[in-house]
C-alpha cells in the first residue's frame, strides 16, 4: 500500500512525506543496499530513463544518480542547463513539458527552489530535487539512513547541526523531526532557518514528540550529542559575502577540540564538498568518530530508493 501510494510523486521537500513514508523509504534504502551488496541485480526501473538537468556542478549527486539508474536496470542522462534550450531562453514550463514526452522521471539541481517547483507543476512525470537554496531532502535522506545504521534508531537521538542553517541543515532539522530525533541550530544571530521553515520544523517535532532548539554556544551545543554536522558557510550564491560570513561563523568550526567537547559518543556528518579550515577540519572528516564516507555511499541507496518507489 505504501509503495502504491508513492507512485508517480515528486520528491521536493522532505516536508511532504510523512513519517511512515520517510521510513518506508530508509526500510528500502537498507533492502537495496542489502541486496547490491550480495551481489543481487535488481531491475526495478529496467528500460525507464531518467532525466537530470545540472544548473549547478555536482560530484556526489550526478555519479550517485546515474550509477543509481544502471542499478535498478535503467539509464540516467545528463543534462547540463548551458547546453539545453533552458540555457537559452526557453521557459522551465516547456521543457518540463518536453522531457516528459521522453524520459519516465526527472532530476533536478538548481540555484532557485522556485524553480524546481515551476519544473515540478508542469511536468508529466515524477521529480526529484537534486537541491536548490532552501532544500536538499536526498542528502537529508542518505543523512537518516547513516544515522539509522549508526545508531540502530534516529527517534531519541540528539543531533546538532553547526553554522548557517542553509538547506543542509534545513533539510536535516526536517527529517529528525519528522522521525523524532531532537535538533539544536547551533550558529550566531542571523544565521538560523526563515521564521516559515523553522516553524514547520517546530509542527512536525510537536507531533513525533521530540525537540527543537536554536543554541549560540557551540562547545554548550554539542556536549553529548549523537551527531554533530555542519556544511559549508558560503555558498556559491552568496560568494560576495564570503569573508563577513567566515568572521561571524569562525568559533562555530567544527574541529578537534569541539569534537572532544562532544564526547567520544559523538559522530559527525557533512555532505561534502568540505572546506577545510572553514566549517570542519580535515582532521575531523577523517577521526574515527566520522561517518562522512559513509554517508556518502548512502545517497546512492537512500536515492535507489526514491526513484523505484516514485518511477517504478
């Protein structure tokens, strides 16, 4: 019933599934990740293409995608926005509409959520949303999964994410309330999530019982946390406020000695490109106490995942 009930949906914003659908999703993550790790094939999207449209560079989200399709017995194409029509005047409505004559589902990254949701209401077939400013609800997927197989649970966890709540974070605080995890934003004034977001954050912990918090104190933040996580300060969008950003989120970095303050039960995330000396030191992304590569590998199952539940 619940894979039935996922058919043909977009998958935009983790906002828009509920509990039992996000953990029926990480349940499939785990089965297929099971079973590629036995050896077995699965060919749930045998002869069904997927679409991606790159409005953004990418690493982990094109290699894990198209690795993702040949997986499941389909075949991912790549589609940089420079190279398509898209990149040369025609409107987001007629080529969401176009691909949709061709291929059975479509990924998308972009700088501008609204338009990945312009993309998504005109066109014929599922999308995914590969992230945009305000959401990354794949990496949040591959982020539950990691913490699942950690942990054996994500409901109790504390999880504190450190730095400007962008979409990351954002994405993040959305999951672990969902799934009852408590979240603390650990950043300065001014760097946590829009007053619309934060309050759906707050909705969705009321109802799985768990907590919500914004803390200024980092080293207060992260003692006895499950999981700490950060991301980049500054993204590419934002490059002009690079240094004035740097100089106001500089005590939030997560490096050594904040991760000694966290305890030796801690285990840090980041979705990767790091940048080192920035949000985290490199010494941290390669401690024992990491699950960064983990994590990693995760968005190719948790987004296997996704795709055969809404292109099956």
């Amino acid at each position: 019933m619940m894979c039935e009930a996922l058919k043909g949906r977009h998958f935009l914003d983790v906002a828009d599934f509920s509990a039992a659908e996000l953990t029926y999703l990480l349940d499939l993550a785990s089965e297929l990740k099971t079973r590629v790790g036995a050896g077995e094939e699965t060919r749930a999207l045998a002869g069904r293409v997927l679409g991606m449209i790159f409005m953004k560079k990418s690493t982990r989200t094109r290699v894990s995608f198209e690795v993702g399709m040949y997986q499941l017995g389909g075949m991912a194409m790549f589609l940089s926005a420079s190279e398509l029509q898209l990149g040369h005047g025609e409107t987001i409505r007629d080529t969401a509409r176009t691909l949709s004559r061709y291929v059975q589902g479509v990924m998308i990254r972009a700088v501008d959520h609204a338009d990945v949701l312009e993309f998504a209401a005109n066109a014929q077939v599922p999308v995914v949303n590969g992230m945009t400013d305000s959401a990354h609800p794949c990496q949040t997927m591959a982020d539950l999964l990691t913490m699942r197989e950690h942990f054996g649970r994500i409901a109790g966890l504390h999880v504190v994410y450190l730095g400007a709540a962008l979409n990351v974070g954002t994405s993040l605080s959305l999951g672990c309330a969902s799934l009852g995890a408590d979240f603390t934003f650990c950043c300065p004034e001014g760097y946590e999530p829009d007053a619309e977001r934060l309050a759906v954050v707050h909705r969705l912990a009321e109802a799985s019982g768990s907590r919500v918090d914004i803390g200024r104190d980092p080293d207060l933040a992260v003692r006895d946390a499950d999981v700490v996580c950060t991301d980049g300060w500054t993204p590419p969008e934002l490059s002009a406020e690079h240094d004035v950003r740097a100089r106001a989120l500089e005590a939030y970095r997560l490096d050594d000695a904040l991760l000694v303050a966290a305890g030796p039960q801690a285990r840090v995330l980041h979705c990767l490109p790091a940048h080192y000396g920035e949000e985290i030191t490199e010494s941290v992304v390669y401690s024992p106490q990491s699950l960064v590569f983990d994590e990693v590998e995760n968005r190719l199952h948790a987004q296997k995942a996704i795709l055969s539940a809404i292109m099956s």
